[in-house]
C-alpha cells in the first residue's frame, strides 16, 4: 500500500539528524522528473550509490546553532524547563523537550452538541463557548494565573515552580485549580467534572497510584521515572469533597484525547447512567486521565515532584509545602511581586484608571503566558518546475524545536515570522521589567527610566529569553537563507491549521521584523544602558549570529529585489489567478492588502524597500561593534543603507505628488471586477461562480491605494523632519475621510477602490479598512519620535500622537471591558474587536502604547 509521507521520506530525517557533516557522509542524488520526485505524493526515489545528494531547500544552514550559545545553557536552561508551553489548550504544562511528560485539564461544560454529547473544554476555540479566558498574571518563568469563565462559573488555573528541595531537573510543579460560583449565592453549588490528563510522549509505561478511587490513604495519582527528571510523582490535594475516577490509554494521542474521554464516558454512562470513566486501563499505559468530580467553591492542588531518591517523609514534606496553605502563600507572593514590578516598572497608576491598567496586565500576562514549545517538521513545496498541485505534495524539513510566543491561543497557536519581531519588542521590554530569577529569588529594583533598556542591575536572565527565542528562529534557516514564515511542528499545532495552509513556499519570504529586536538592542548598547557583562552576551550573540543574519538578508536581496536598483516585491502573488479580486500578498504579511492589480517583475513594493533599508541598517550596525574580524560580508552595507535612505531616489520611485503619499508601483488597472458567471467543470457541471473580469488595459504606474503600506517612509523615519513631505503625512495620517477614526488608524483608507472589498466570494476583507495594532504603534511611535526632534511640525506631530494614542487605549480598554478580550483588529467604524479573540501577539502592544515605550531608528 501507499506509505505516509513521513514513512516515505525517513531516510531524510536520519540523514539531517547526524551529527556528522555534509562532506563526511555519503551523498545522495534525488531525481525530481515527473515520474520520481521527492514529495508527499507517492512518488518513486532513485538512489545512486556513489552521489547522494540532499536537496537545498531542506538543508540546514551551515553554522553552529545560537541556541547552543553558553549563555542559553546551566542555571538558564534547567530554570526554564518545565512551563505553561502548550498555548493551544486552555491548561497544559510540558518541558522544552521533545519527549516530554505532558499534562493538561479537560472539564464538562454544560451544554450539549449535535450528537447530543456532553461538550468537552480543552483545546482552546475561538467561539462565545466560554464567556472570556485568559492569563491574569504570567512571569514567563515560574508563576502564572489564568481566569476562565464559563457560563455561571469562574475556573482558575494557577500555575507555580520550585527548586527547592528538588533533585529533578527543572525542579518541581504545582497546578491549582479554583471553582467558583459567579453571579450566585455560595450556598448555591453544581457539580463540576474535571479530567486532569498526564502522557509521555516518549512512551514511557506510567504506574496508576493504588488508592485513585479513594484518596483519604494516599494523594498519590501516578508515578514512573524519566531520564530527564528521575524518579516523579504527581499527587492530587483537597480539603473539599472529590470523587475520582480514571482510564489509561497506551498511545499519548493527545489531539484526539477529548474525543477517547467522551466515547469512555458515553460507554459508562450508557451503563450506570452516571458520568464516569470506567476505572480502566490498556496494558503498559503511557497516558492516564484523572476524572476529579466535585463542586463549585473547591479548591483542587495537583503537585508534580522528581529527582525522588530518598525517604517518603522528604516526598511527603515536597507535596505539603506545593499544596494547601503553604501554596497559597507562594502564589500570594507571586501575585503580589508581579503586582508590585508591573506598577513599579511602568508607573502606569500615575497616569491610568484601574480598568486600563488590568488589561495592561492582561495583556503582558497572556503574551508571556502565550509562549510555548514546540518539535517536528515542517511541510515544504517540493522544488519543482512548477508550483505543486496539491498541498499533499511536499517535502519534509529536518526536525527542529521552536521556542516563540503566538499570536493568539485559539486561532494561531504557532509561530509566525513576523509576528514574533512585534511579540519580542514587547517581552524584551517587559520581561527585563517583571522577572525575578526565581531560582536565586533576587528581586530586581529599578526605576521607570532606569529599567527603559535594562541598564542596572543583575538583568541578564530577561533579554536572554528574547534572544533565545530569536535564537531559536534563526535555527531555522536553511543553506540558502531562507526561513519558512509559518512554524507549524507537531501534531498539536497542525490539528489547528486547515490542511492547504500548511505547505510552505520556499520563494515566500516574511517581513524580517526581528531585526526591530535587534536594532533596538544595538541602540541601547550605544547609549549605554548594559554593563558591560550584559553587552558582551549581547555582542557574543550577535558575533555567531550575524552569518546567519547576512545570509538572510542576502536572501531577501537576492530573491525577492525588483528591475530597478534599490526596489523590491514581494514574490509569490498568483498571476494566474481568475477567483481574486486583487492577488494576495501573504508573505508580506499584508495578506489581501491591494497591490497592482496584474502582478508582474516590474512591481516595486514600498513595504518591503523599508523593511531592506532597516535590514541593511541593522547589519551595518553590527559591523560597526563587532569589527570585520575576517568574516565574509555578502553586501557593502554602508553603501546598501545610503541607496535605500536616499530621499530623492525614494521619491523618484514611490512618491505620488497629486495625493501626497507613497505608493506601490505596478501594472495596474482600477477595472477590475469580480462577476458571477456559468462555469463549466471538468465533470461537464455548470455551475455559477464569481469570476475576476478586467475591463481596463493595465499600465505600468503608482498604484493609487494609500493604506498601512503608504506609511512605510514615515514608520521607517526615512522623511526629514523639515520636509513638507512630512506635513503632508501628517494631514493624511489625521484625516477622517481617509484612515483617521476615533478607534485607530485603518489599514485600507475610505477612498480606496478597494475598502472593505471582499476579495473572493468567501474571503472577507482582512487588511482592507480594519484597524491592526502592529502598525498603530508603529505610525504612534514615529509620531512620537518626530514630536520631539527638531522641525516645522513638531507641535502638528504631538498634537496627532496624544490623540491617536488616547484614541487606541481607550477603544481597547472599552472593547476588553465589554468581552473580556484583547482582540486581533478592530472594526473601522465602530472600533469592535474581530477576528480571533485572546490576540494578545502584537495586540499586546497596546502596553507599550499605554508607557510609551517605543523602539529607536
């Protein structure tokens, strides 16, 4: 029978997955002709003995990895092992290991679905099934606290680590889940089924504890040992009234976990009529779930400890102090160290009312608590003479870890390239802010100004997550410099994507918005602000980055530049297309933001010029502190920076004089429709559809859209500050007949062809008119900086900045007060939050909107 891709395409993970070299092994060559090419599809390989070959597309870059750095290693590593990394349910804990012990929290809710089932919570939905959910408070370390409200009750989940007194390595766990009534008297109680789940990935037998079912002798759940942690055991404490009951599965197939759970329960109650798993478990069980039945007004502990060598008595002290009175305290003090950093580093109390200030928390809460792990492969477009026909033709990426934060637990619970530039602006900002490194239990002292670049201090600990997570990003890419925009890896993250979205396309780029990280890292070395321990991890850093980090711009300079010197687009727009209204250009981020209406070679986009002049500033300033050192520079970077701040050369190339604003170049038509027309299929069906028509001839010209894209040279600060040019960014950015609204700025302005446009027949419209975080704080920012240099309009720029500034705070705040959400745009006419819900990716900067934290260009 036909084999799985994966089966099919083994040879290639072991072969990525030797510690040898490229030029140490044997070679070899894949003949990709029609008939035997490399890809999902069953399709035969030619092996030749004497010349193997792998293809480049899914070859490793060659250098050593960041994430082996020294600094990411010791105290650091083991002090982040085990957290809340599974973004994807609503409670999941797991270790930043491939094979790791996974537990999580699954509970009834109480309505019914169409099978007429009991609904299972456990993979988080972006639906209206729960009332609001979300990270309270998140240290990104060892402390988080997590509300979720369902229907008439309030389920908290907290989450807390210790060392002390462990021998395991990343030291031991506690989960405490609080029940409690919402809206109703406490006399008033209903039952509540939870299901506490523990796998091994690794597939490692675990052993049931001997009084489940009674737990007044023992609170022991399960135990088992583990190379990485030792001997474990995981033990359940309450004072109030619980009924357990359990079921053990073999096979840690935790995608389809909720779905076992039901079919056990419906089984059982089909029986006895009551809902309970049936005590039962399948020979050599590597998953057990624990059903714990109680009521509202409970407090549930669940301790995990390892490294268990000695006596009972030392286990038993582990458990009393991680449970009962001894965790209250702890997480008390947690609450309130992370209460006290957050108002003492941001002296947001001084300047905010109460509701703004807790979705500040919230919003720095759910972005540290949005972080996760992840392993697996990605799915790659086979590199083919044409684009592949089906997203089941691919080829497999070697198998690689990714420690990022997400966008947003319910709809994108992975990682996104240029999402994460946006997320980390924001962590290293933060994090340094609010951490302690709990294993030392050091609190840090800083004033608001002091702690603007972590300058004082012991601090190392914070910025090395945000390095090791662009670290971890830049691992990723591959002999040619290229890193795939989406990380979907494992089987959790694609059960969570639909099927066509997750092959990526190696001609595909994404903006390279890490370099934002890096820039304002540089920036804060030049100004001072590290000693000097914390700058040489910085530089070190930067020192075994940079082959990496010039090999992906020489990717971009190379791949994706334009006909003209100093121009560039973004490839990868479909010009064959007869469904779209304007073709679609993902990998800009911008999605159906509209572009020339024909691509062509000839499209100059303005987006992706400044995002250049920023890549190419950035590896010139990391030359100028580092020093040539003889390494190979594929660029002359000073002279890359000079042509792409050019201000004439810019305005030769994008500026349109009659509407005062930058804009793509391309051939265009503005005649461009989508019609129903009968369309006859393959089959002989007639069916009607709506097809894109174009009445007008398409010319080369400036595409006449002003949206997010026009604003590139103002964010980028590529304007001089006494150019009218300025003033007349300023009159557009403030005008209410194009972007201006009273909730933000809108992507797509009111006088575009295209407004609100949808683009297919199904496809709503995205980037056409919504109001996006990402690129308010940018323009904000850029407001900001050109309020305070030296010019004509400086007073015209501040008054804009106030009042855009207190125009987004104050929506955010109303739309989080009114649904419990940070959301992922807001509507263009009345500032209602859409899209996915709990967005706290770059949504999340409203924290910094609300400080005024903004990063130097």
């Amino acid at each position: 029978g036909v084999k799985s891709p994966p089966a099919r395409l083994g040879f290639l993970r072991s072969f990525t997955n030797q510690k040898t070299t490229l030029h140490s092994v044997h070679r070899f060559q894949i003949y990709s002709d029609p008939q035997m090419m490399m890809t999902g599809a069953s399709h035969k390989i030619k092996i030749a003995p004497d010349e193997f070959q792998i293809p480049r597309v899914i070859t490793p870059f060659p250098a050593p990895k960041l994430s082996h750095l020294p600094m990411f290693q010791g105290d650091h590593k083991e002090s982040l092992y085990w957290g809340t990394y599974r973004p994807q349910v609503y409670f999941g804990v797991r270790a930043r290991t491939p094979q790791s012990l996974v537990a999580g929290l699954m509970w009834l809710g109480d309505e019914k679905d169409d099978g007429k089932q009991h609904v299972m919570r456990h993979f988080c939905e972006n639906s209206q099934d729960l009332k609001s959910f979300g990270w309270r408070e998140h240290n990104g370390i060892d402390f988080g606290r997590q509300e979720l409200l369902d229907q008439d009750m309030i389920l908290e989940t907290s989450f807390l680590k210790s060392k002390e007194g462990s021998l395991g390595y990343g030291g031991d766990w506690s989960v405490r889940i609080n029940l409690i009534n919402k809206g109703l008297n406490d006399e008033v109680k209903r039952t509540v089924h939870l299901f506490f789940y523990l796998a091994d990935e690794g597939g490692n037998v675990l052993k049931l504890g001997k009084n489940v079912l009674d737990l007044k002798e023992s609170s022991l759940l399960a135990s088992g040992s583990r190379a990485d942690v030792g001997k474990w055991q995981m033990h359940l404490k309450s004072e109030a009234h619980v009924e357990t009951h359990y079921c053990g599965f073999k096979t840690p197939d935790i995608v389809n976990l909720s779905d076992a759970v039901k079919k056990n329960l419906a089984v059982q109650e089909n029986k006895s009529g009551r809902l309970q798993l049936s005590d039962t478990s399948e020979d050599s069980s590597s998953i057990y779930v624990f059903q714990i039945s109680t009521t509202t007004q409970s407090t549930i502990d669940i301790a995990f400890v390892s490294g268990i060598r000695g006596e009972s008595f030392d286990v038993e002290q582990r458990i009393m102090s991680l449970t009962g009175s001894p965790l209250s305290s702890l997480l008390e003090e947690k609450h309130i160290a992370f209460d006290a950093k957050f108002k003492e580093c941001f002296h947001l109390s001084e300047k905010l009312d109460s509701e703004t200030l807790m979705v500040g928390k919230a919003a720095i809460g759910n972005m540290l608590g949005g972080i996760g792990y992840f392993y697996g492969q990605s799915k790659i477009q086979a590199p083919t003479s044409t684009q592949a026909k089906s997203e089941d033709e691919f080829l497999l990426y070697w198998p690689a870890e990714l420690y990022t934060a997400v966008p947003s637990r319910p709809v994108f619970p992975r990682g996104f390239l240029w999402d994460e530039g946006f997320h980390q602006l924001l962590v290293w900002l933060v994090v340094m802010l609010l951490m302690y490194r709990s294993f030392n239990r050091l609190n840090l002292i800083c004033s608001f100004k002091d702690c603007s670049y972590v300058g004082y201090g012991f601090r190392r600990w914070d910025f090395r997550i945000t390095l090791e997570i662009l670290g971890n990003w830049l691992d990723l890419m591959n002999i040619d410099g290229w890193i795939p925009r989406e990380q979907i890896l494992g089987d959790e993250a694609l059960s969570k994507i639909p099927k066509q979205y997750v092959v990526q396309i190696p001609s595909n780029g994404n903006p390279p918005t890490l370099l934002l990280v890096i820039r304002d890292l540089i920036n804060g070395i030049r100004a001072e602000k590290f000693n000097k321990e914390e700058r040489d991890e910085i530089l070190s850093f930067l020192d075994l980055a940079f082959v990496r980090l010039d090999a992906w711009f020489q990717w971009f300079n190379t791949s994706q530049k334009g006909k003209e010197m100093g121009s560039y687009y973004w490839h990868g727009r479909d010009s064959l297309t007869n469904r779209e209204l304007n073709p679609q250009s993902l990998s800009s981020g911008f999605d159906d933001y509209p572009r020339a209406s024909h691509p062509t070679e000839d499209e100059r986009h303005v987006d992706l010029r400044c995002w250049m002049y920023l890549a190419a500033d950035c590896m010139n300033s990391i030359i100028e502190f580092l020093g040539e050192k003889g390494r190979p520079v594929t660029v002359d970077y000073s002279s890359t920076v000079k042509l792409l701040s050019d201000f004439n050369l810019l305005n030769q190339m994008h500026y349109d004089h009659d509407l005062g604003a930058y804009l793509d170049f391309g051939n265009h038509t503005e005649d461009v429709l989508l019609v129903w027309k009968e369309v006859t299929g393959e089959d002989g069906r007639v069916s009607r559809e709506l097809v894109r028509e174009t009445f007008g001839k398409p010319e080369l010209r400036l595409v006449p859209h002003i949206g997010y894209v026009s604003f590139f040279p103002f964010m980028f600060r590529i304007i001089p500050p006494t150019s009218s040019i300025l003033e007349k960014h300023l009159d557009l950015i403030s005008n209410r007949s194009i972007v201006w609204s009273d909730y933000g700025l809108l992507s797509l302005g009111k006088t575009s062809s295209l407004y609100m446009k949808y683009n297919t027949e199904h496809e709503a419209p995205y980037w056409r008119g919504a109001i996006w975080m990402n690129m308010n704080y940018m323009i904000l920012s850029s407001l900001h900086h050109y309020s305070i240099v030296d010019g004509p309009y400086m007073d015209k720029a501040r008054t804009i900045y106030e009042e855009l500034r207190s125009n987004l705070i104050r929506n955010v705040v109303r739309n989080y007060d009114e649904t419990g959400y940070i959301w992922e745009h807001y509507d263009q006419t009345k500032g209602t939050g859409e899209g996915g819900r709990v967005f706290t990716g770059w949504s999340a900067l409203i924290l910094l909107i609300m400080s005024e934290e903004y990063p130097l260009f």
